[in-house]
C-alpha cells in the first residue's frame, strides 16, 4: 500500500504516494478504504462512475474523498479499485468494489468526514497528505 499514517488529536492523517497525479487521487482512495475496512477483502464486482470537481487540487481531493464516502455511506458499498483520469480540476474515475457484507469484511474506522485541516497535494513530489475526521 502507498500510505502511511500519522496520529492527529483525535483525528487520523495519512500520506499518501504516487508518481502522477491519477495515481495520489486512486491511492488516496485506496488508503481512506483500507482504513475503513481491509482493502484486499474488497472483491471489485460491481461498478460505479463518479464526477467530482474542484476550485484547485485541495478542494478536488476533499470533494473526491467526500463523494466516495457518501457512496459507502448512504449506498453501503465498500471501494478497492479506481481508474482516476483528470482534465484540470475535473475527476472521472470509475470504482469498483462490492456492497458490505459483515460475515467477509471487518469495519476498521468510521471516517465521519475529508478534512481541510493540513491538507496538502504535491504532485510535484508525489505525495499527499489528508487528516479524516474519525
């Protein structure tokens, strides 16, 4: 996996590495699933085609985290796999996973919210950094 974490009050923080900027985007979604459950329990059977926009790279990043959050939220789906492609500020990205199923996987965290506390995209060095309200 390309993260790490990093402990904030009674937040968590991850960085996150990539060598493009699709790959900090799918990464930073990997991570944030595979905080919330073990990402290689997540079958990717079923498919979804997300938007999401963005005034700059930090807004797109919490409106992108935020959106697939929703998703596992209100749709009950668990995430392992997204092909991200970007056009400016503007992210497509197809997602793949499975809906929860409690006998296979195991809730790790309960991510409530993306924060814009220290966030950082740096596509430049490849790396990204976002604390989840958790």
């Amino acid at each position: 996996m390309d993260y790490e974490t990093f402990d904030h009050t009674a937040d968590l923080g991850v960085r996150v590495f990539g060598k493009t900027r699709e790959a900090l985007y799918a990464n930073a979604a990997k991570a944030m699933f595979d905080l919330i459950a073990d990402i290689k329990t997540i079958r990717p059977v079923g498919e979804l085609e997300v938007e999401v926009f963005g005034q700059d790279d930090v807004s797109l990043m919490v409106n992108w985290l935020s959106e697939l959050l929703v998703v596992h939220e209100v749709e009950g789906f668990l995430l392992s796999e997204f092909d991200v492609k970007l056009e400016g500020h503007t992210l497509r990205a197809t997602v793949r996973g499975e809906p929860l199923d409690r006998d296979r996987h195991e809730l790790r965290r309960n991510i409530k919210a993306v924060s814009y506390h220290k966030l950082l995209v740096n596509s430049e060095e490849g790396f990204v950094q976002v604390i989840f309200d958790i």
